[in-house]
C-alpha cells in the first residue's frame, strides 16, 4: 500500500526506463535446457534458504546471518554460471 503512490506517479507513466533509451524484451523466445535448468537453480536455492533474492539484500541491514550466507552463496553461484556460460 506504501509503495503505490509511488508507482502510479513515477514509474507507470515512464516511456522510457531510468537507465537507458527504451524497454527492450528478449526476442529470444526458445525455451532450452540452459534456461530450464537455471530456472531449476534458482527456485531449488529459494525454496531451501527460505530467503527472496531481492529482499536478501534489505535482510542485511537487521544482522541476519542466514542473509549473508545466503548472499555468498548466490554470489559464487553467478560467478559459478558466469563461467560456465564461458566455457
């Protein structure tokens, strides 16, 4: 209820995004193993930290320990598939 205000009168009505020129989606409409298994990876590392991605970050600020294990672990994780990805 908060944020409402806020989306209606600063970010609905954007016709461009803050940070570039337009919105852009991904033409890429296949669905192959990469994606179905880091889709994998992801819902099986939420669903066993119990801990949201993007609220991990707001966790830190109370001294959750879980938070910061959970963000190492997600960080090596994006390095991990970062050079996977490469090689």
């Amino acid at each position: 209820m908060v944020f409402i205000p806020g989306y209606q009168f600063l970010i609905k009505k954007r016709t461009a995004p803050i940070s570039g020129e337009k919105f852009s989606l991904s033409v890429n409409k296949h669905i192959d193993s990469k994606l179905l298994t880091g889709a994998g990876f992801f819902g099986l590392g939420w669903g066993l930290a119990g801990i949201c991605p993007g609220p991990v970050v707001s966790s830190l600020g109370v001294g959750n320990g879980q938070a910061w294990l959970f963000l190492v672990a997600m960080l090596l994780g994006m390095l991990a598939a970062n050079k996977a990805q490469k090689a």
